[in-house]
C-alpha cells in the first residue's frame, strides 16, 4: 500500500502589498480545528476538495473554487478527498479589503454573499497575483492582487456597515472577546467574564456558542494563535511568544499553533520572515 503523501505548507508576506500573507499548502492528513482569523481568508483550490464547515454550513469546494471566510468567523477544515487539497491563500488585513471596497464604491469592508464562489476567471486572476507574489515581483503581485480583490468583490460580496450596531446578545459577547483578547496572559475565569459584561455564566456561554461556535475557552486559544503569528512576524522568538500569549510552554503554543495554522511556529516564523520562494508550480 502507498504511503500517504506528507503535508507541506510554507507561508510568506505579500512582497508588494503591506498587511497581506500568503500560504501555499498540500493538506491530505492535517484537520484545521475550529478557529478565526483577524484578516479575510481568500482560497483558491488547485485541486482535491476542502470540506469546512462556516455559519453553521458545511462547504465542499474543488478546483477553481474559492473558499471565502471573513474576518473573526470560527471555520475548519479538512481534505474531502483521499488526495487532499492543494490550495494557495491570500489572507489579507481588513483594512486592505476595506480600501479595494471603496475603490468601487463600497462604504467599506463588505460582508460576502456566500462562503465559497465557482468562478473559474476570477480564481485565475487571484492566482496569478498569488504566483507573482512568490516569485518576488512586487508590480505585478501588487496589481494583480488589488485587481483580483476589486473582480471578488465586486461579484460575490455586498456593501455592509460593519460598525453598525449589533443586537445586544452580539454586543455582550463582543465585549468579552474584547477582554479576553487584552487578557491573555492572565484570562478571568467565567463568571468573573460574564459578571464583567453584565450576565451570567450560563447565558454568557451560551451566546458564545450561538454566536462563534466556540465556548469562551476555546475562542481565546484561537486569539492566542492569532497573536502568535502577528508575534512571530515580527521576529519575536517562540520561547518567548508562548508565555507573552498565556500557554503554559513552547510545546503548548506548537499544539495549537499548528492545529490551527498547519505548520509549526518556527517553520512559520522562517517562511515570514525568511526571502520569498521561489519557483512557483
């Protein structure tokens, strides 16, 4: 019997494009767990199929598919095929997507209509910025990113006040997020978390639920990963990002860095920070 093929993923900054990563990856056996990104998630599929599940929908996107994934929504993901997926990731900063939205004439960053697109010409456009990208052309990787943005948006999302008020039951969770997220290190325990937002601890938890997929605990450790790449971007060493983000350890942080991420902290930390690869397939 053949032996699986290995996972392989390798993640780099946009060469021309401040606030975008990039991620080229071949998944078969790795299982994204349940997690958020504070950037957009933009994933073409090379081939094979990507199963996730996304706002209580699970989505099975093949070749020329884009999976789309806002900013702060809690996603997996898995091979739906024995072969895996091959697929390359554009991840960029909300700011980014909000000023393409506005070069056509949204308010600001847009919400998409749906979770996946079969848009062929478009997914083209996304990778060839992507390729251009990897080789370490900065024109063309910045204007075929920035085209690729303004040809997504303009067909499969929609102009949303982001800002605009939010049910109460929304706010509340949205405030312990908050204070999760500025207490990593040291979080508060549940009731003293819902006390602080005003309910109790079972309606704290359950809106968590409802509203992320996610019970507190797990919410944070996702921000916690979240952190950690912003962290690690930056050169900060992992021995010293696992404490700064509140695991017990560097083997902690590599526990959940790499379920969520799919590679290690140092390997992602060497793709970031390292020069762009080359040679794009």
């Amino acid at each position: 019997m053949s032996t699986p093929p290995r996972d392989t993923a390798r993640y780099w900054r946009h060469p021309g494009l401040p606030g975008v990563d990039l991620l080229k990856a071949h998944y078969v056996r790795h299982a994204f767990t349940p997690h958020t990104h504070d950037a957009y998630t933009l994933a073409v599929i090379e081939s094979g199929i990507e199963v996730y599940d996304y706002k209580g929908t699970t989505h099975r996107v093949g070749r020329d598919g884009i999976a789309l994934v806002e900013p702060g929504v809690v996603h997996t993901g898995h091979a739906g095929v024995p072969e895996g997926w091959r697929y390359r990731v554009l991840y960029p900063d909300e700011a980014v997507v909000a000023d393409a939205a506005r070069d056509i004439g949204m308010a600001g960053a847009p919400l998409f209509t749906d979770s996946s697109a079969h848009a062929p010409a478009t997914a083209e456009v996304l990778r060839a910025a992507h390729r251009a990208a990897e080789r370490g052309d900065r024109l063309s990787a910045s204007t075929l990113t920035r085209q690729a943005l303004h040809r997504l948006l303009a067909g499969h999302a929609t102009d949303s006040a982001r800002a605009a008020a939010a049910p109460a039951p929304r706010r509340t969770v949205a405030e312990a997020r908050e204070i999760l997220r500025s207490a990593m290190a040291d979080p508060p325990s549940l009731e003293e978390l819902a006390e602080r937002v005003g309910v109790s601890a079972f309606a704290l938890l359950r809106a968590f639920r409802r509203d992320l997929g996610l019970p507190p605990h797990a919410y944070l450790n996702s921000a916690r990963v979240e952190r950690a790449r912003r962290l690690l971007a930056e050169g900060t060493p992992p021995s010293e990002v696992a404490p700064a983000v509140g695991f017990a350890d560097q083997p902690h942080l590599t526990r959940h860095f790499k379920r969520r991420t799919g590679v290690p902290p140092g390997e992602f930390q060497k793709g970031i920070l390292g020069a762009v690869p080359g040679g794009a397939d």
